[in-house]
C-alpha cells in the first residue's frame, strides 16, 4: 500500500490530529505501508487571519495533480475539509478514484462561535463533503451516534492511542513551588475550547495552562493568578502532566481528546463535562468525574487513585489505532466509489479537533 494521506492540519500546528497522523504513519513503516503526506507545505500558503499557526494553502484540484504524479498512491485518506482536502476530493472523483475521510473536528461548531453561520448549513456541506467518501472514520461511538442522526453514512469506527512510555507517573518536579492542589489543562487556547469556564472556577491551589492559541492573551489578562506555561512537547509535556493532580477539560465540542490519555496514562484523573470525548473515554471507567458542575468534578477528581488512571491508559494503544485506520482504509479501497457532485464551496480552514 503506498498511502497518500491529504491534510491542512499540519506542522507547525501541535494537536491531536498532527499527532495521530504522525503515530499512523509509523505505524504504517512497521507494517510495510508506505505513507506519504499531502499538506500545505506542498503549495504556497497564508496564515489563517487570527490564527497564525493555521496555514491556509492554496491548493487547486491541478496542483494537486502534478504532485500526484510524482507520488502514484495506490490508496487516498482526506483528513481534512479544508483546501488541500477539497482539492484532492475534486480529484479523485475526477478520476474515480474511492477514498476515505475522517471526521476530526467539530467544524460547525467552531464556525458558529466565531462568525453568524448556522450550524445546519455547515453540516449540510460536511455532509456533501464526506458523502463522497468510502467511509468517514470517526473516533468514538457518541460522535457515530451523532453524525448518523445527522444523515452521514458509511461510518467506521478509529480510536486513537498514547505513548505510555512518554506520558507515565514519576516523581516530577517539572511545577516545583507552585501552590497545589494543581488543576491542569493542555490544549489550544481558543474561543472553541471553554477553557474560561476552567478558569472561572473557585478552585484551591493552582492554575495550570499549557498550549498557545488566539486566546492565550486575553485569558491570561483576565486570570493572572492562572500559571500559563506556553507549548511543551516531548519530555517537557509529560513531566507537566506527572506533577498535576487533576486534569480538568472544559470542552464542549471535541471529538475525542488525546489530552485526556495522556493524562491518564500520567496517573492524573480528568474532570469534564458529561459530553462526547469524556462519556467515551472516560465514561463510568471511575478514572475521572464527568459533572455539568465542573468545580465539583475538579473537587472530587482528587481523590481518585492514581494507579487507577493508569491502568485504564493502558487499554488505549497506536498499535489497535494503526489497525483499524488501515484495515478501514482497505475495506473501504475495495468498494466501488460514491458518486456525488465535486462543486462544493471551498472551506475558509481546517482547526483541530481530538
């Protein structure tokens, strides 16, 4: 199989989708799977207006064609619905070519807290969008549930993993001095994220931010006791995550949450709404406490083993993800192609989801 996975989100953006794209892809190494990316470091770009790390190319169905040629995939994935999606969707059902797409983020949503666009139009182009696809990879069974009541088909199910040996309990002292208990959020500090409804929280202790975004200066005017520590990758990430004691996520809208694994797999309980992403992950495992009061879920979160989140980590694995991404993408490759009109508006981005 040599894969042509076609992505906007891409370096130097720092989320789930990267992430697991990049796990995918070695993963594929290891299994003789060669993977090849197709992103906006292939054409010329801006930066998305107000969202700087966002590159939006300028991808055209021919310019997409001329990289095609020198790449002679025998298998396509679209990541994303923005421009270098869009382009080499026009493509492959140009060529009738069948490939797959995954559902990362909720784009309807992200749109309609920015600008005035009604979710239902949104979601009626996802729909034309991803309905030209063999199948449409989703993360978890609420956000299969939920697409399926919004009219998508061919829904197949890709979990993702955690690098356990990165992300472990170890006596940290990466927040040395800081007051604790310490409340930590990971993430991109942006509108979509709630992360002011963590921030507004009565909690004892401190505090903690990491990740970077739009938001990032308006938060951190309005909560200066808050510790915003910037972006941390690596080592640097996982010896934050091993010092928390709770992890609090205050999203609404993400499909998933790597973060959450990777706190677990830290030995830190998660505090978040009851809402897609936690009821899946973290559910009634008893690692976490999903409360439409999120104080009192960061408040009764402290006293969850540590062990026990772990242990739960455990279950989550990039080998079982590797699996069902290419066993999808090759059942789907053995269907016939959909067909459907390419003529859809162009998407203005592509943000991340989990």
């Amino acid at each position: 199989m040599r894969l042509l996975i076609a992505t906007d989100a891409w370096h130097p953006q720092v989320n789930g989708v990267v992430r697991s794209l990049e796990h995918m892809a070695e993963a594929g190494r290891t299994g003789g799977i060669e993977t090849m990316f197709l992103t906006h470091q292939d054409f010329a770009s801006m930066p998305l207006p107000g969202y700087p790390e966002i590159r939006l190319s300028y991808a055209t169905r021919a310019k997409v064609e001329r990289r095609w040629a020198g790449l002679a995939p025998t298998h396509v994935h679209i990541a994303t619905e923005g421009t270098v999606g869009f382009a080499t969707r026009r493509l492959c059902l140009a060529h009738g070519r069948p490939f797959t797409t995954s559902y990362h983020t909720r784009f309807p949503e992200y749109l309609a807290a920015r600008l005035p666009v009604p979710e239902a139009w949104s979601y009626a182009w996802l729909r034309r969008f991803h309905g030209a696809s063999n199948g449409i990879m989703v993360s978890t069974p609420s956000l299969e549930r939920e697409l399926t009541g919004r009219g998508f088909t061919r829904i197949m199910r890709w979990t993702r993993g955690v690098d356990t040996d990165l992300f472990r309990p170890h006596g940290s002292d990466a927040l040395a001095g800081i007051p604790d208990p310490i409340f930590l959020f990971v993430g991109r500090l942006a509108i979509e994220k709630n992360i002011a409804a963590f921030l507004d929280l009565d909690l004892p202790g401190t505090k903690v931010i990491v990740g970077d975004g739009p938001d990032r200066e308006r938060l951190a005017a309005l909560h200066p006791a808050a510790r915003f520590l910037g972006t941390r990758t690596g080592e640097a990430l996982a010896s934050i995550y091993a010092a928390a004691d709770v992890f609090v996520f205050p999203s609404l809208t993400d499909t998933f949450g790597i973060v959450l694994l990777e706190a677990l797999a830290s030995g830190v309980p998660v505090a978040a709404y009851p809402v897609t992403g936690p009821l899946d992950v973290i559910g009634q495992t008893g690692v976490g406490i999903l409360d439409r009061d999120l104080r009192a879920a960061a408040l009764a979160a402290l006293a969850i083993p540590r062990a026990a989140c772990r242990a739960e980590a455990l279950r989550y694995t990039w080998a079982e993800s590797a699996r069902q991404f290419f066993g999808n993408i090759e059942r789907a490759h053995e269907m016939p192609p959909r067909r459907s009109a390419s003529r859809a508006p162009v998407a203005t981005g592509a943000v991340e989801g989990g």
